[in-house]
C-alpha cells in the first residue's frame, strides 16, 4: 500500500484526513494525544513543500447545538502552537470561502476545514459517504493522504469519498498502527489476550477470531461476569448481559483451556466508590453483591500467563476504572505489563485511556488510537478507508 513518502507532494494541494476527535471542555482541549500523532504526517508534507489541507471530524452533529460545542476552532490554535507557524481555520465546509481559501496558498501553507461531520445536519453527508460530498472535497486538492486510523472502519465523505476519486495513500500514524497490529496476524506463541469492559456482545467478533489463534484469553471487567453466569457461578448484581450466555457456553465448551475467567473479585453492595467493598473468591458472591475489579488472585493468575508472553494485546480495563477503588486490577497489571517488559498492544478505547492517566501509555509497546477501528481489525474485518486506498 502507498504510503506518503510514496507520493510527489512539492506544490501540490495536499488533502490530509487526520483524527482531531479530541476532548473539548469549556473551549479548550483536555488530551491532545491525537493532534500530536497527526503532527509527524503533516510536517513530512510540510518539508516537502505541500500546500495542506486538513480535514477532521469532531463528535456527532446531530442538531444545530452540536455546531458550537464540536467546532475544531480550539484544534486550530493548538496546532498552531505545536507547529509553531500559522494554521488558516475555515469556519465552512465547502462554498467560496473555503474555495478561495485554498486557491490562495503558496507551498507550506496550512488549512485547517471545519468539522467534517457538520455535514451531517442535514442527511448525515457525511458519515453516510454522500458521493457529491466527496466529490466536491477531492476537488480541492491534488493528492489524498489518510492518516485517520480511529476512522477508517467507516466508509465516509471524508475518507473513502475523497480517496474514490484522488491519487491516495496513508499516513505515517495508519503505517505506524498498521505495522504493529500486523503482528498479530500471524503471532509469535505464547499469544495472549486480555479482554476487558462491559459486554460480551461487543466483543463477539474479536473473540471468535482471535480464540483460534491465542494460546489464552484473561477474562475481566464486567464481561467476566457474564462468562461466569455461563459457568453456573452467583453473581449477585454484577453486570450481566444476558443475551450472551449461550456464546459464553459455546466459547469456554469449545475452548476450555483458552479462557481464563477471574477467581476473586473486589465486591460491594452499591455501584458507588462510597460503600465498603472486600475481596472475595468467585464462588462466594451473595445476592445482593455485585463484583466491580478482579482481585489479587486474579492479578497474580493472569500475570502468570502474561509472563510467558512473546505477545499480548489487551481491549478494555478489568474493572470500573472511572471508580479510584476500582482502578487496582486494571492499574497493577498495566505496571507488571510495563517492568516486565512485556511486548503489548493496547488495543485503543477506554484501556489507552486508563493507560494515559496512569502514566503507562508512552511505556508500552504499542497504544492504539483507534477504539472501534482497533476492534474491527482484531475481528479480521475489512477496513472500507484502507480498501478505498488499496
């Protein structure tokens, strides 16, 4: 596949899908991770005397509230500031304004569209991949790059529209991405996954593909407690998603020495951080008990397997990290993962997440920016951005 250093970029109107979908509060942005791993496609186009011309979604617009709150005009300012030279913000997504905008640049210029997704107003243009729509943005530039990984599970305006219809190829962060979860297609053994989160449900796919290929799969998080229930366990009012009972019986009846389900678990009486909680075995749970973190047996179980490990990928905290109490699980394995050196993909959403704010992000092998773009892949789903591409 193409990749930017495959392309002619000198003076040439360059169209790059970056992912700026950052976390706004109060006009300013909380965690810029995703701007900074945009930064080394943009500058690569930069030296090569490009004309860039930026494009990102920015959450969801559903009605006209949504344009105040999701404007990428905060992103601008910060990118100016990393980039320490001048960002041109284009409060439109398409008209004369933005036309004459781009008709303007001389060669190292930068141009930042406003949220793509604005389009979505009226008839979802974009996320519905309307063909005008990426008609119209590949006719602003020359050359395509997509550099969007948390996006290229969607077949959007944005990406797959404009890449129908311009010479493309991807960034440095979807090659970066690309390189590392590659490895997991034919992994060296011991191969372990560490699955985390709520439901079952939404994990399915990923465990269906990837059950044939590892040689264990750590169970944590509230989809333990479904496994569990499958299992004949009392799980009091632990998380159940109960329409996933008979795959949990079908998986662990199929893979009985695969899945590996927690022994003990941090238990309370209220989904709270105010009640009291303890350890307790797996078999001991009470009606009224609902378990919220695997405990220390469960810690030390699944570091056993770890340890072997020539490479892991892990989806989900093991616990409810937004609770300080319930962090624990989730927090001492990522330190074990961390001084042991183990090779690791986080594998994007909530557990990069928890890994930035504990501090292990930048010390793992590889954390994933993409959430349900990392899923789709471990499912061994097509990607619609990359095969636009291709």
């Amino acid at each position: 596949m193409k990749t930017i250093k495959d392309m002619n970029l000198e003076n040439k109107k360059v169209l790059i899908r970056c992912d700026f979908n950052v976390p706004i509060k109060d006009g300013n942005i909380v965690d810029d991770t995703r701007i900074t791993a945009a930064l080394p496609t943009i500058q690569y186009a930069l030296e090569k005397k490009a004309k860039v011309i930026l494009f990102s979604h920015l959450g969801r617009i559903k009605e006209e509230a949504d344009l105040i709150k999701n404007n990428l005009a905060p992103v601008a300012k910060r990118l100016e500031e990393l980039l320490k030279r001048p960002v041109t913000f284009v409060e439109k997504t398409r008209g004369e304004i933005l036309e004459n905008a781009i008709n303007n640049m001389n060669e190292q210029d930068i141009v930042l569209v406003q949220n793509t997704r604005y389009e979505d107003l009226n008839g979802k243009k974009e996320s519905k991949n309307d063909p005008e729509l990426g008609a119209y943005w590949a006719s602003l530039g020359d050359v395509f790059v997509n550099d969007a990984f948390g996006t290229i599970h969607r077949a959007h305006a944005s990406n797959v529209g404009i890449a129908s219809h311009l010479d493309s190829c991807i960034g440095f962060l979807i090659e970066k991405e690309l390189t590392a979860l590659k490895e997991l297609d034919n992994p060296e053994h011991p191969f372990i996954v560490v699955l985390g989160g709520a439901k079952v449900a939404d994990k399915v796919g990923v465990i269906e593909n990837l059950v044939k290929k590892a040689d264990k799969i750590l169970i944590g998080g509230g989809m333990a407690f479904t496994f569990l229930k499958a299992e004949g366990y009392e799980i009091g009012n632990s998380l159940l998603d109960e329409e996933s009972i008979d795959f949990c019986k079908k998986i662990v009846k199929a893979y009985p020495d695969k899945i590996v389900l927690p022994v003990d678990v941090a238990i309370t009486t209220e989904y709270s951080e105010k009640e009291e909680h303890r350890v307790k075995d797996i078999s001991d749970l009470e009606y009224n008990e609902m378990g919220l973190d695997i405990g220390p047996n469960t810690e030390k179980l699944f570091e056993n397997y770890l340890k072997e490990a020539k490479i892991a990928v892990w989806n989900g905290p093991l616990g409810v990290y937004e609770f300080e109490k319930y962090k624990q699980g989730t927090n001492h394995i990522l330190q074990f993962i961390v001084d042991n050196n183990i090779k690791i993909i986080l594998g994007g959403g909530d557990i990069v997440a928890a890994a930035s704010t504990s501090g292990y992000k930048d010390k793992v092998y590889h954390a994933s920016t993409g959430g349900g773009a990392t899923l789709e892949y471990l499912e061994g789903k097509t990607l619609p951005g990359l095969e636009a591409i291709k």
